[in-house]
C-alpha cells in the first residue's frame, strides 16, 4: 500500500522484502529515504540499517523505522519512524518537510 502511496506522489519506489534483498537493492540504487521494518525475515531491520550507514558514502540516506513498536524501541540509527499502520497524512507530511529542506525531521 505504501508503494501505491508514494508512487502516486510521484516517488521512485524500490521494494524490498528483506533484510538482504535491500541491502543489495541499495548498492545500485542510492536511494534519498529509505522506510525499514524493524522485523524482516532474515535480519533485523536495525541490522540492516547499520548496514546501511555503513556502506554510504558522500550525503546522508534519511532512514525511517516503520514498527509496531513505540518510539522508545527505535534505535538511534533512525532519523524517523512511524508506527504501523503507517497514517498516510503523517508520511507525506514527512517526506515533503524532507523534500522541503528540513533537517532533523522525525516521524509521529
């Protein structure tokens, strides 16, 4: 649904449905935000995330947790998250501060 979502809002989506397939995924795709589930298949998603700052080079990909968990269980390698199910209204207000040039920007 969220591919959908942000599809229409004229985003370039990549879907990944592990913790692998996006770290691979994001080798020939630099993508600007990426949106993790904490809970993936095969890795953790804070896992995966560090893994992801990591391997990034020049510029900063903004990483937002989506969880069924509260903030208080998102690890500090997040610059955001949302709890599930995703209120559609929080992430575009979300991404458009991001496109907006805000920095520091969290999720609800």
């Amino acid at each position: 649904m969220m591919r959908v979502l942000l599809k229409g809002a004229g985003h370039e989506v990549r879907v990944a449905l592990a913790g692998r397939e996006a770290l691979a995924l994001a080798q020939g795709f630099r993508p600007e935000v990426v949106l993790l589930d904490l809970t993936l298949p095969d890795m953790n998603g804070a896992d995966v995330a560090l893994a992801l700052r990591t391997a990034e080079g020049p510029g900063r990909t903004t990483l937002v947790a989506v969880t069924g968990y509260g903030a208080d269980q998102v690890p500090a390698v997040f610059d955001g998250h949302f709890v599930k199910p995703v209120d559609h209204d929080a992430l575009r207000a979300f991404l458009g501060r991001l496109t907006a040039g805000e920095s520091g920007s969290h999720g609800p």
